[in-house]
C-alpha cells in the first residue's frame, strides 16, 4: 500500500461519548422493558427489540470508529485496506453547509455506482456518494476535502 497523504482518525473523545450514549440508551431500553410495568407485551417486546438494536449499533460504532481514513494518491482506503473510491472515480465534492454530509466532514460524488457501506461513525457509501465524517474532527475532514478539490481542480484544466 502506497504512503497516505493524509489521514483522518476519530478523535478519541467523540468516539467515546457517542458509543457511550449508544449502549446507555440500549441499557436504558431493555431496563425499561423489564422494570417498568407495560400495558401490552408487544410494548415490551418493541422495547427490548429497540433496546438490543441500540447496543448493537453501539458496538458496530466502537468497532468501525477504532479505524482511521487515509487518502493516497491513487485511492481513499481505510486502515484495513478496504477502498472507499479510486480518486480518478471522483466527480465532485460537497462541503457545503447546507450538503447532505456527515458531521465535520464532507461528500464525494463519484462517477458511477460502487454499492453500499457503512461504517457507523466513520463513512458511508450509497449508490454514487461517499459520506466521510462524524466522530471525526473537523480539521482532518477539511484538510482531506481541499486536496480533494485540489486535484478534482488540475484534473479538469488539463
């Protein structure tokens, strides 16, 4: 694998807190379920279904945010080798405030479809756009964002 240009890592205090209020929130859930009196069992079994969701999220997060995201010159991979995109596969980028992006991070349109993925907290992939961000901070995204848009600029002057 080639040397990263840059490279995103989830900063330690959000992941924290936000794995943290996923298995609080899950906990909470199935305590509710057992604890309280509920009129129906479906209310309870609706309970303990979004409660154990909860907690599986929350680990699904812990586990996807331990990762870090690294632009090299020929992709956007993460530290387990999986690509996000081929930079040449790039069509645009969104950073606007107003964009349907991830929190501190940005949008990638690519050229055409490359299928579905998430990483709770990290990326997603749908159809022709990438999300990068969330637990992530803010200057990392931004840095990766302008040497995006750098290269989506030379590409189409030349």
């Amino acid at each position: 694998m080639q040397d990263p240009i840059v490279t995103i890592t989830p900063s330690p205090v959000r992941r924290t807190v936000s794995v943290g209020i996923l298995l609080f929130l899950g906990a909470l859930l199935v305590y509710l379920a057992f604890a309280v009196p509920l009129s129906s069992v479906a209310h309870q079994i609706a309970l303990i279904a979004l409660g154990v969701g909860a907690l599986i999220l929350g680990d699904r997060m812990r586990r996807a945010t331990s990762i870090s995201i690294m632009m090299t010159q020929k992709a956007i991979v993460d530290s387990t080798g999986a690509q996000l995109c081929r930079i040449d596969e790039i069509e645009g980028i969104d950073r606007g405030v107003f964009a349907f992006k991830p929190a501190n991070g940005f949008l990638l349109r690519t050229k055409h479809p490359l299928g579905r993925h998430w990483s709770p907290g990290l990326w997603w992939r749908f159809g022709r756009r990438i999300g990068v961000g969330g637990a992530t901070p803010a200057s990392q995204g931004k840095l990766m964002a302008e040497l995006i848009a750098m290269q989506l600029a030379e590409e189409a002057r030349s």
